[in-house]
C-alpha cells in the first residue's frame, strides 16, 4: 500500500515539472517571430467569423492617415556610376512640404514616415527632408533590412520595420517589438508617447515586473479598406493645407504617412492589410498592455499540460474512452487515433487562449510532442513490466 502510495506521488511530482518545463518552451515558442505550425489558418477562420457580424471600421478621431501611393516621382537608378534606368519613388518635395506645415503647428501627437528612404535613391529635396526628420520630435521612420542602404541623417529617428511570417507561407501572423537590430517603430512610438518600454534578460523579457510576449500575435482592430475612410491624400488635399493652412488638424493626433493601397500591403489572418496599419495595431497592442499574458492563462496552460502528463505517467490514452476491440491489433491505427486526440483537445485550448488572450498555442506541435512522448513511455513501461 505504501508502496503504490509513493509511486502515485512520484509520479505526481514529475508530472508537475514536466508540466513546468513545457510551459517554459511554449513561452519561448511565443517569442519566436515566425510561427511553427499551421495556426494562421485556424486564427483566420475566427477573424473571418468575428469580421462577418462586427461594424464597418471606423478610423479612432486621434488618428490621422495620409495617403502617399498616388504621387510619385521619377529618380534615376546608377549602376557603376553609370545610368541604367529610372524607378519611381514617393514625391518627396510634397512630403517635405507636408512635413513643414506640421513641424510649424508642432501640436501632433506623433509621426510615422512610413516612407522608404533607400539611400542609392536620391533628390534634390533630400537634404532639407532629411534634417527636418531628423530634427522633428515625437517622429519615428522605419527601417527594415531589405533596403540595400539608409541615409545616416535618419538613423537617430528609426525604427525597425520587419513582418515575420509563417514559415511554409508568406502570411504575416507575429509582429516583434523588440529585435536584434533594434526596438520596432511600434515599440518606439509607445515609448515616446506612453512610456511603455520592453526588457530583455536572456531569453525572458518584462514590461515592468511583469513577463510580457516579445513576438505578438496582432490583432488588426483598425484597418482601412477604402479611400473613403476619411484619410488624406497626400497630393490633392496638400494644396487646401498650404493656403488654407492645417488649423487644428493635426492636434494631438497619432499621424501616419504612408501607402495604404496599393504596394505596402500584406496577407494576414484578418485579410490584405496595410504594413502602416499593422505598425499602428501593434502599437495599440503594446499600449493596452495585450501582449503581457493574464495569470490565470498561465495556470490554463499549466493545468493542460500537467494532467495530459498525468494522463499518459497513469497509463491512459486519449482514445480509451472510445476504444474498439479491433483497434488492439493496429498499432498505427492506435498512434493516429492519440494524435487526432491529441490535436482537439489542443486546438480547443489554442482557441480559448487566442479569443481571450491574443495569444495562440502551436497545437499541431504540442499534439505531435504528447504523441510521440505517451508512446514513447508506454513502450518502456511495457519493456521494463516483461
């Protein structure tokens, strides 16, 4: 009696911490910018049902979109010092008259230059442009590491700009606030605008005292679809700001420019969505706080992976219940049915998890590990029991 007594607590015990140390991997797993499986689909199919019956999106009144995929210019591209084309790029004197007009008012919130500034492509408004970004407060630019160069003017107002994908598709899912060439432009902005910052000590990392998601899943609560959405151009409406003059409309507002349209658009679960708004979702994230996960979703986790443990430490399988005489001699039929098992029960908890915290579980991934693990276990216990 005693004897199976502490059998029963030993294996408790080991229970508990293998419990412990899945749940330190899925944190790890949560802070890599790409995702493992498959999940993109399954949070698509919920963004899709979420979108069908919610209101048309509304721009918030502290936003202010300006539109820049209409008014191009055209600058030559040098190769050997020799001339071999001509590629076309944001009019950069509209933006630095824009620009202007809103370093005069100095009364915004806070300026994204969603622009790409590729330092082999150059104008003769560079130079003004440039040192006016440079010197204009609450400003951010970014950066991301396909630009083959970047002027130096503009490395103090960067920010890094890079959207991580699945690794089968090419679908955006993870936005990264902190990287390792630097905080993000979303990071940026909340610092500059709420203070909020992000900590790394080796593989953890903290918003304040509390441990927070470096790689969070964005959820795109605003987004623009149409031209109608109350933005403005930044060619056909800059003529009103420059004789009429801005007013009030730039006051204590979040400002972004950028291309809304047309060549800085990606695929993600909630659809075709601009990289301007994603920048500006993550930021609303960061501020309220999403991406630091609640206590009772770690206990959720923990409690999930600790009984499955149990479950397989005891010698259960999760088709027991529904087992069939002719199921005992097709061992392959056996290993299909657990992870079937396997992937519901995980599946249910990544949805539970992303619907209530934004944040998802790699369930093709924990299915195929408990898989692989529960057959691994019940192989040796049978071994050592002959």
């Amino acid at each position: 009696m005693r004897s199976t007594t502490r059998r029963h607590r030993i294996r408790i015990l080991w229970a508990a911490l293998h419990a412990c140390l899945l749940l330190a991997v899925t944190y790890l797993a949560w802070n890599i910018p790409m995702d493992l499986d498959d999940g993109g689909f399954l949070l698509k199919l919920y963004s899709t049902s979420r979108a069908a019956v919610a209101r048309p999106d509304t721009l918030p009144d502290d936003l202010l979109l300006v539109n820049t995929c209409y008014d191009h210019t055209f600058v030559p591209v040098y190769k050997n010092a020799m001339e071999i084309g001509q590629t076309s790029i944001t009019d950069r004197r509209k933006l630095l008259t824009l620009l202007q007009e809103m370093a005069r008012t100095n009364d915004y919130r806070y300026v994204v230059c969603d622009i790409r500034f590729d330092g082999q492509l150059t104008t003769e408004t560079d130079s003004a442009l440039f040192s006016l970004l440079s010197r204009m407060p609450r400003c951010c630019v970014p950066w991301s590491t396909a630009m083959t160069s970047f002027p130096e003017k503009l490395v103090p107002v960067t920010g890094v700009s890079e959207y991580s994908t699945h690794f089968l598709s090419s679908d955006f899912l993870k936005y990264q606030y902190l990287t390792g060439n630097g905080e993000s432009v979303a990071l940026r902005m909340a610092g500059e605008t709420d203070s909020v910052s992000i900590n790394r000590w080796g593989p953890l990392y903290f918003m304040g005292w509390k441990l927070c998601i470096n790689a969070h899943i964005v959820d795109i609560e605003t987004n623009v679809n149409s031209e109608d959405a109350g933005i403005l151009h930044l060619g056909s409406d800059l003529m009103d700001i420059v004789e009429v003059g801005a007013g009030e409309m730039f006051r204590d507002r979040i400002i972004i420019i950028g291309d809304f349209f047309l060549n800085d658009v990606h695929n993600t679960v909630a659809g075709c969505v601009s990289g301007p708004m994603i920048i500006y979702n993550a930021y609303k994230a960061l501020v309220a706080k999403r991406n630091v996960p609640a206590w009772w979703v770690w206990l959720l986790v923990l409690f999930a992976y600790y009984l499955l443990t149990l479950a397989t430490l005891c010698h259960f399988e999760p088709h027991d219940l529904l087992r069939m005489l002719w199921l005992r001699d097709k061992p392959l039929l056996n290993l299909l049915f657990d992870w079937m098992g396997f992937q519901v029960l995980f599946t249910l908890i990544a949805l539970i998890v992303y619907i209530t915290a934004g944040l998802y579980i790699d369930a093709w991934v924990c299915a195929a590990y408990f898989t692989v693990f529960d057959k691994l276990y019940l192989n040796n216990a049978s071994r050592k029991n002959k």
